[in-house]
C-alpha cells in the first residue's frame, strides 16, 4: 500500500486514519435531476418548507447551488422564459437526465421526489407535469386539451383503487399543453430543443438558445390588407413547439409521437399555487371551477354548501 494517506487505486479513494482504512467511491455519480426555481426573489417561507421538506428517493444524494449565470451577480429584470432557458442550459451542459422545472409559488406535495423516482424509472413520458390551479379568481386545473377553449376538467385528481388495494385508476392525465410550474423535462427533449433553437441575447447581453419564448409577434398580410398579432405564454408555445416540430417522433418516443394528447400530467402530484399574501390556489379562493369527475368536486359542494335558514316559529 503507498505510504501516502489518500491514493487512488482504480475507481476508489484509500483513506488510512490509524488502524482504519475507509474506501471511498470516486467514480462520477448519476445526474438524476436538476431542479430549476425560476424566482422574482421574493418566498413564501411555505415554499421553502415544501422543496426542503421532500422526501429523498432511496440512495439519492443531493446538493444545493444558489447562484446566477454570472458571478456575484443578481440578475432582475428577466422574463420568466428567459429564466427557463438558463435552466435547460444548465442541465444541457451539465448533462442531467431531467430537468425540474419548479416555479417559487408551487407547493409541491413531500412525496414528489419519490413518485416523480418512480417515473424516471419506468419512464412513461419524457414531459412530466404535477397538477395544480390558476392563481386566480376563479380559479381551474392548469391542463389543456386544444387551445382557445379553455382548461380541461373531464378527470379526477389522484389515484383509486378498490379495497384489496388493485389498482383502478392511476390518476394519470394526458394533454397537448401543460404548464412550467412543475415541470420534468427528460434528456432527450433537452438536447433536440437545443441543438435546434435559435440563439438571442440575454438583458445582460449574453447570448443563448432560446428554447422557451413568449409569443409576441405581429404581421401585415398585403393580399387581406390586414395587420394580425399573436401572444401567448411561454409553457404553451413550448407545448406547440414540440408537437408541431414532430420532437418526440424525433427523439425515439414513436409511440407518443402517434397520440393527439403526448404530455403527461401526474394528478398524484397535486399541488398549491401561493401568492406573496399567503392565498393557496384553490384552497382560499371563494370561486372553483374543479375536475368534473372523483370526490373533488363533491368535497367543493359541501365545502361552499351555504347553511339553510332556519325557520322561526310563530
């Protein structure tokens, strides 16, 4: 054995403190997940206990980076895309097998590490979205079956089962547009997007591929001697992109790439919206417009079920 205290031999570290020789693996760990937080810089201290709060999946390690794309710099001013595509940069050159886009006022449920585990093993999708509501009044589910009619709400939220415990529903949803609150993105989809997006500068003047955007964009069209002009938000547009450009026929997800609805999402992972003033999204709000199948709706009746008056006697 060398005289020196910390060797390596092969893929080990041999460490000699007195009569105890302590081995140590050395070899490059799997890169699960890289979980993005697009912020304003302001959180809910909820917030915090949820992503601190997870439960970490069976010989999981993790660890924490707190910082911008430049050093000691802050950046403020960003759009929320923009945000994005830092963070698909960063699992891109990193080389993560996902990407977690998880959004400072989405409270995920604790066990989303472990069922989100689950899904990067059997892998039934490489878009994987949790469930939560509108921060609005009223407010509804975040899924989209189409665009322009409004959200979808023909489910039911979580999984049933009967009571040997077989399995009836899984609670799985499948959409053609999801939102970015809680979003995993596998490998795969991150390196088509960026090996096939334009570049664009940054506020601060760097220079980057522009895989999520917000449709902003306006035309004349001399033949109906018409202006037209087209918006929308960065999570559908992302949604359309994919399906339009045929991405996931492209990168080896054939069998999705034939379904009219290809993005999942897992209402297992249900979670709250929450605004700087504490208000939960759908918990607080006086309005909800809920999924039209399972107890949640029925829960929503009683819930908001105002008390009949009694009648006095004469």
């Amino acid at each position: 054995m060398s005289s020196n205290p910390h060797y390596i031999k092969g893929t080990r570290q041999v460490q000699k403190l007195g009569n105890t020789t302590i081995i140590k693996k050395i070899g490059s760990h799997v890169k699960r997940v890289m979980i993005g937080v697009p912020t304003l810089g302001v959180v809910r201290i909820e917030w915090d206990v949820h992503r601190r709060g997870q439960i970490i999946p069976i010989n999981w390690q993790c660890g924490e980076v707190t910082a911008n794309h430049l050093p000691d710099t802050v950046g403020m001013g960003y759009h929320t895309a923009d945000a994005q595509n830092l963070c698909l940069e960063r699992a891109y050159l990193d080389k993560y097998e996902w990407c977690l886009l998880w959004e400072d006022d989405v409270l995920a449920p604790f066990d989303s590490m472990l069922r989100l585990a689950l899904h990067f093993e059997r892998m039934p999708a490489p878009i994987i979205s949790g469930l939560y509501f509108s921060k609005s009044e009223p407010t509804w589910p975040l899924v989209f079956r189409g665009r322009g009619n409004g959200a979808f709400r023909d489910f039911e939220i979580g999984e049933r089962r009967d009571r040997a415990g077989k399995l009836l529903y899984d609670g799985f949803v499948w959409a053609d547009g999801v939102p970015t609150g809680f979003l995993a993105i596998h490998r795969s989809i991150i390196e088509w997007v960026w090996r096939n997006s334009d570049d664009y500068q940054l506020p601060d003047g760097r220079k980057i591929k522009q895989a999520f955007k917000f449709p902003r964009e306006s035309w004349f069209d001399p033949e109906q001697d018409r202006y037209f002009a087209q918006m929308g938000t960065s999570d559908l547009a992302f949604c359309d992109r994919l399906i339009k450009e045929n991405v996931f026929a492209k990168t080896g997800w054939k069998d999705l790439a034939k379904k009219r609805y290809p993005f999942l999402v897992d209402t297992n992972l249900y979670a709250q919206q929450i605004d700087l003033s504490g208000k939960l999204y759908p918990n607080n709000c006086n309005e909800i417009l809920p999924p039209l199948r399972g107890t949640f709706a029925q829960d929503l009746a009683a819930r908001f079920k105002k008390p009949e008056k009694k009648k006095a006697k004469a």
